[in-house]
C-alpha cells in the first residue's frame, strides 16, 4: 500500500520500478528462499525435543542426564518432591529445555493440583 501523500513523480517512479523485469526476478527470489527457510525450519522441527511434549522432555532428560531420575533432581532443586508451575519453569530454562512449557505444564499435571511430582513425570 502506497501512502497518499506521495508526489506523482514519486508515483511514476514505484510504478516503473515495479513493472522492470529485474524485479520480478528478485520477488520471485524471495519467495524461494522463504520456502526454503520453511522446510529447514520444518526439519529442525523433527530432531527438537521441545516440539515433541512429554516424550520429548522425558528424552532430553535421558540424554542431559543419564536418567529421568537424575534430570528431576536437575528440576526438583529444593528437593521437596514436587515441582511448581515457577519452579519447573526456571528449571527449565535454567537447563536449557526450549519448548512449549505452558502446554508441557498442563501435560504433565495430571491431577491438576498446581504441582508435579516424580510420578506424574514418569510413572
């Protein structure tokens, strides 16, 4: 969209700019490389935990840590046995997990009581 208080010349001039060939050739250009970033972006996708929710955190776990077991002690700091929605979220950045942790919040809050525990995370 052209602002309306553009001179005509100015007018004339992004009209015959629009209408050279080496133009249409760049736009096409364009539209090739952001399909092209798309489809990297959508094959990151595949081998990145975060997109994969539960199943995916509990494998960034085994391989950061060795073990479920050992990566809840990574996220379970004061050592209470249970995780806060605050305490999970700053474990989770703390560690380096990127993910949806809002959505991996509610996955994993099972009995929907505010926290989680060892055994909602791994059965």
């Amino acid at each position: 969209a052209l602002k309306p208080n553009l001179s005509s010349t100015a007018l004339e001039f992004l009209d015959r700019q629009a209408k050279h060939r080496s133009f249409s050739l760049r736009q096409g250009l364009s539209k090739c490389q952001i399909e092209v970033r798309r489809e990297m972006h959508s094959s990151d996708d595949v081998k990145f935990w975060g997109a994969k929710g539960v199943p995916g955190f509990l494998t960034y776990l085994n391989k950061k840590f060795g073990s479920i077991v050992m990566g809840w002690r990574a996220l379970d700091e004061d050592n209470n046995g249970r995780l806060t929605f605050y305490e999970f979220c700053n474990a989770c950045r703390r560690m380096g997990y990127h993910g949806n942790l809002k959505k991996l919040w509610h996955d994993l809050d099972q009995n929907l009581n505010g926290s989680v525990s060892l055994a909602e995370l791994d059965p």
